[in-house]
C-alpha cells in the first residue's frame, strides 16, 4: 500500500513586519517537516527573515534559488522563458517531497495569490497534490497603514496596477481610478512618477519603500531618488475623502 503523499501549504507571512503572520500560518508552518523559500543567489531572502526565529531544528529546509532577478538580460535569453524553466524545476523539487509523504509550507511574502511567487507552484502541482493556501496581509495593505492612508471610500473601487505597463496604459488606467496602487516600481519609478505629474495626482500619491519592514522609509514623491526605488517600493493615490 502506498504511503500517503504530503501536503502543497502555501503560506503568506506578511509584508515585513514579523508579527503580521496568521495564527493559522505560524501554526502550519511549525507543523511542516519540509519548509521552502523562494530566494535570489546569495540572499536570505525577506520571507525567510519573517520566519526564521520560528523553524524548528527538525525541519528540512528547501531553499527555491532564483537564476535570474532582472527581466532586462541579453540576447538571446528570455527572462519569461528562463523563469518559466525555473518554476517548473522548483516544482519538480516540491513533488519529490510530496511524493515521499512529506507535507511542503512554501512561504510567500504578503499573500501567495497577490503577486506571490508561490501561485508559479500552485498551478504546476495543485492538481495533482492536496494543497491549502494561506492568505497573508499583503504589501498594499501594510503600505496604507503605515501611510495612514485609507484606500477607498463607501462605493469607490481600487485599482492595482502595475508599474511596467506602458505610459500610456497607465496613464489611462489612472484617469479612470477612484484611488489606486501602483506595485513593481523600481526601475519604472520615473515613468510613474511624470503619469502621475500629467495627471495632477502627484499631489495626492503617497510613496513607502519596504512597508512594516525594519528598514521601511517614507518619502514625499518629488524627493525619491529614481535610481535608488527599490523593488519593494509602491505608490499609493487614496480616494478622495468622503465625510462620513
């Protein structure tokens, strides 16, 4: 008779802030003989930081090592293609466990389906494996609070938008928005910051690096230097106040 094949856990474990896991996460987590961790070469890695002070001496580690952290790489490589290759791989790795009848809590930084590098795993293997995901306080959330922005007002809607869309998109996505938050800045800070100077919401738009973290920084958007945006980086347009 076969051994019974583990469990896929994804599990969100915040912004930053090591005290914004669930009770529900932190307690699977101790719970997984197997933890994985996405993380670039040579890193920590921010999730694994969330988490460390609560691994148990029994428990395997899995670290996930990114090849590439850039999609700018020369020709003829294709970041989409090289990150595909390595999601499948990673999978491979996860499987191998599962199979033996080891449960896997891979770890996401904010929520596993916001963004989250693990949702790359959940689609290779959730159809084939028992998985339960986590859901965690995601980085828009932990940005908001420590701005002390609220979002969005009575019946206006949010929207999330991406800072590597095209200017134009933006642009247009912005005009439409009650409020907005725009995530993946980094490199694409500039553009961000002239679409919403054209806009008129420069005035409005509230900037954090690395929200909840130990080194997060508030900046008023005219004074962030574009070349030092980090990727952990988002910008936040409230919607207008509503007296209620």
């Amino acid at each position: 008779m076969m051994a019974p094949r583990g469990r896929l856990l994804g599990l969100g474990v915040g912004p930053g802030d090591p005290e914004l896991i669930t009770v529900k996460a932190l307690r699977l987590l101790r719970e997984a003989p197997v933890v994985g961790y996405f993380v670039a070469k040579g890193k920590r890695g921010n999730a694994f930081g969330i988490i460390e002070a609560h691994l148990q001496p029994a428990q395997t580690l899995l670290p996930l090592v990114y090849p590439v952290t850039t999609e700018a790489l020369p020709a003829p490589l294709s970041y989409e293609q090289v990150i595909s290759d390595f999601y499948d791989e990673a999978s491979v790795q996860v499987a191998e466990h599962l199979d033996a009848g080891r449960d896997v809590a891979v770890i996401c930084e904010g929520d596993p389906f916001f963004y989250g590098s693990y949702m790359y795993l959940h689609d290779r293997l959730a159809q084939r494996y028992e998985a339960e995901v986590i859901p965690g306080v995601c980085s828009m959330l932990g940005g908001a609070s420590v701005l002390g922005a609220p979002l969005v007002y009575r019946n206006q809607s949010l929207s999330v938008l991406s800072g590597v869309l095209p200017a134009d998109e933006l642009k247009r996505r912005l005009a439409d928005a009650d409020a907005a938050v725009i995530m993946k800045l980094g490199r694409n800070f500039p553009k961000v910051r002239d679409v919403l100077a054209e806009l008129g919401l420069d005035g409005r738009a509230l900037y954090v690096e690395r929200a909840t973290m130990a080194n997060q920084k508030i900046v008023p958007l005219d004074q962030v230097d574009p070349l030092s945006s980090p990727y952990f980086s988002l910008i936040i347009v409230p919607g207008e106040k509503w007296q209620g």
